[in-house]
C-alpha cells in the first residue's frame, strides 16, 4: 500500500512540475523564435525601404554634436525600433531580385553575400513568388515581397547563425530541464515516504478498525440471535423477534460484506490461480435464477463455454453474485434479467443486464462509492446497504479489470465488466 501510493504520489507531482518546464522553457524558446523572426523583418524592412542596402547616412557622424547617430537616424532608430550600428551592414548577409512591372527579372543584387550565386538567387525568388506570401521563412534565410507599380523587389536575410544559437538554446534549455527533472524525482521520491506516513498510518488505522470491528460485533450478534431463539421458545414468535432476527441477519451481512471488501482493497488474501468463469458463472446464476422466477421475473443466460482467467474464485464468485442480485432487487415486476459472458480477442467481458427504471446520468459515477444509495426509501425496500456495487468495483479493481453502468434503449440497465 506505501509502495502504491509513493509512487502515485510521486508520479503526479512529477506530472505537474514536467507541464510546468515545459511551458516555461517552450514559452522562453518561442519568445527567442518571435524576436528573431521580428528582428530579421525589421532588417529587411529597412532594406526594401532604401531599395536594397542600408541607408550611408544612418551611419554619419553629427557634425555638431559629433555624436554616432544624428537626429535624422533618430527617426529611423525609433520608426523601426531597431538599433541600428555602423556594424550593421557587415553583421548581416543578404541579397536581392527584382522583376519589372510585366513579371521579368530585372536586376540582381548578391554584392552582399558569398554564399548564394545569380542563378541560385533566381531560383530561390522563383520559388518564394511560387508560396504567394509577403514575408516568410525560407531555408536558412528570411524574405520579404514588396510590390509596387514598377514591379516586385524580394529580399532575402541569412538567419543561419541565430538559427544555430536559437538551436544550441534549445538542446542546452533541454539537457538541463532533463537533470533538473531527474534530481526533483530523487528528492520527492525519497521525500515522499515522510510526507505521505501520517496518510498510511491513518488508512491502516482504518482499515484495521473495520477489521476488528467486524470481528468483535459476531460474538454479540451471534449472542443476540441465540436470545432471539430462547424468547421464542419460551413465548413464542412475534413480530418484534422477527425484526430483531431480521436486523441481525442484515448486520451479518453488512460486516461480512465490510470484511471482504477490506479484503479486497488489500489484496493480501487473494489466491490468484487459474479458473474457469464460465462455470463460476453458471453456478451463480442457477442458484439466483431460482430467487427471481419465484418473484415472477424473466431470467436468462447467454455463457460462453471454458472461458479461462487468472483471478481469485472467491472474489469472482462474489462479482457475478453481487451484480445478479443487484439486477434481480432492481428488475422491474415481471421484468426480464439477462446475465451475458463472453470473450473477445484478450479480453473477458461480464454484461448484466435488467429491465427496470432508467439510471440517473448525473448519479451513475457514484454507483461505486462505499454505502452510496441513489434512492434510499428503494434501497431500504429491497435491503440493500449501498455497499455491493463497491465490493464489485474493488473485486474488478483487484483483477486490474474495468467496470462501467449505463442505461440502454427500451428502459433497461446495463453493468459491463471488462477483464
């Protein structure tokens, strides 16, 4: 149970912290993405501007103030919100076509760029004219498309060396979120243990307690029932022995069904060894067949033969008896029961279904809970304690199985088990 719960513990805080790196350090790499895709437009917007080189004059010195950058460059500086250097023009590789008014290529310029020939400059416009989009990314290389009436002029910016360092961010960014995940497993792994005692120590108080409990209440139930018997035969039966007989009878049942359902949660007793559901299913349902055509219900069958499992008898025995008693106390009067087993592929599935009043949607998650009753006055009526749908789940849950409740057409319900 410790062992369990460290590690579903561990596993969700390691969930969380994992979602958080990753939208913390994706948030980061992205944002380095934007303004390195926002800077090389701002470049190649200054260059489309000054038809194809940056501007001499951002770069003269002010003669009065014999300051970098004069009042004129200002303007530019803060139209494109850019620093712009006298280094600038020597940072940057870049290049340009130009197609006249009717679609011919008028010009090139690559005096700015050693890596990229007429020819391949022409092919690399081509195919950006081709994407029919005014920005964009190309290759290794950034580009704009600006038209006007005397023709198209494309410009290109080579990226390559901020796509590199963009990249050396990314692996180093993910190496590291890596070891920080790998040292964070080890101390709340390690952590965890102390965090979660007072949890454990608290459920096995609990459960402990259930298990005493059930034992220490026979003795007084068993008692009591012996009583029931001596005043009866002293003075007879009456209605107040047979409800003292009848109560005692359900609080057997209940701490029996508490014991098992302990049992069952633990895990501990479980004999898991190789049977046979189809007869286990069989057996069941004959004996409570009997229970509902005495109550002039309809009982069916539809079992597959030899359908062999790796699971405990008792608990399988207990599944198909809690789920057949469960359809038959809720089946409508003179309502119809049909108990289906089959397999299909590797897995085994259990299906009871019974006639009777729809389930509500918004209630069913609850089924399962321990002592949940959808409809107390109904359940009372039919002397359930609200506990036989949990003792299925923790059997199902036991064998790593699934188990589910629906409503169906034409009013009847379905409970589907998956194993």
């Amino acid at each position: 149970m410790l062992a369990k719960m460290k590690w579903k513990f561990v596993a969700f805080v390691m969930t969380c912290i994992f979602v958080l790196m990753v939208i913390v350090v994706g948030s980061i790499n992205l944002f380095a993405k934007i303004q390195m895709t926002a800077h090389y437009d701002q470049l190649l917007q200054i260059l489309v501007d000054n038809g194809g080189t940056f501007p001499s004059e951002m770069f003269k010195k002010d003669k009065e103030d014999n300051a970098s950058v004069s009042d004129k460059n200002k303007n530019v500086f803060f139209k494109y919100n850019l620093k712009i250097t006298k280094e600038t023009p020597f940072e940057n590789r870049y290049f340009f076509v130009f197609f006249d008014s009717e679609g011919n290529e008028s010009g090139i310029n690559v005096e700015n760029i050693s890596a990229i020939t007429d020819e391949e400059a022409k092919e690399y416009a081509k195919e950006v004219i081709a994407l029919n989009k005014e920005k964009g990314s190309y290759n290794a290389f950034r580009y704009i498309v600006e038209k006007n009436d005397d023709g198209e002029m494309i410009g290109f910016i080579d990226m390559y060396q901020h796509i590199q360092n963009l990249y050396y961010i990314q692996k180093i960014s993910a190496i590291l979120s890596l070891v920080i995940l790998v040292n964070l497993f080890v101390i709340i792994y390690l952590a965890s243990g102390k965090a979660l005692e007072p949890i454990i120590q608290n459920m096995e108080k609990q459960k402990q307690f259930i298990t005493d409990a059930g034992h220490e209440l026979k003795t007084p139930l068993a008692v009591i029932s012996a009583d029931v018997d001596v005043i009866e035969l002293m003075g007879g039966k009456s209605e107040w022995t047979d409800s003292i007989r009848k109560q005692t009878v359900e609080m057997s049942e209940l701490i029996k069904h508490l014991l098992f359902l302990s049992k069952m949660e633990e895990k501990y007793d479980l004999v898991m060894e190789e049977i046979n559901l189809s007869q286990i299913t069989k057996e069941v349902t004959d004996r409570i067949s009997t229970i509902a055509i005495s109550k002039n219900k309809r009982f069916g069958t539809d079992i597959q033969d030899n359908i062999i499992i790796k699971g405990d008898r008792t608990g399988m025995e207990h599944l198909v008896s809690v789920l057949t008693e469960n359809a038959v106390k809720y089946c409508s009067d003179e309502g119809e029961i049909l108990v289906k087993l089959y397999k299909t592929g590797k897995n085994v599935y259990l299906e009871v279904r019974n006639t009777g009043e729809p389930l509500d949607e918004k209630m069913i998650p609850r089924l399962f809970d321990r002592f949940y009753r959808p409809d107390e006055a109904r359940t009372r009526e039919n002397g359930g304690h609200g506990i036989g749908l949990s003792i299925a789940k923790a059997i199902v849950t036991a064998h790593k199985g699934k188990i589910s409740a629906h409503n169906e057409s034409d009013g009847i319900v379905a409970f589907v088990v998956e194993l």
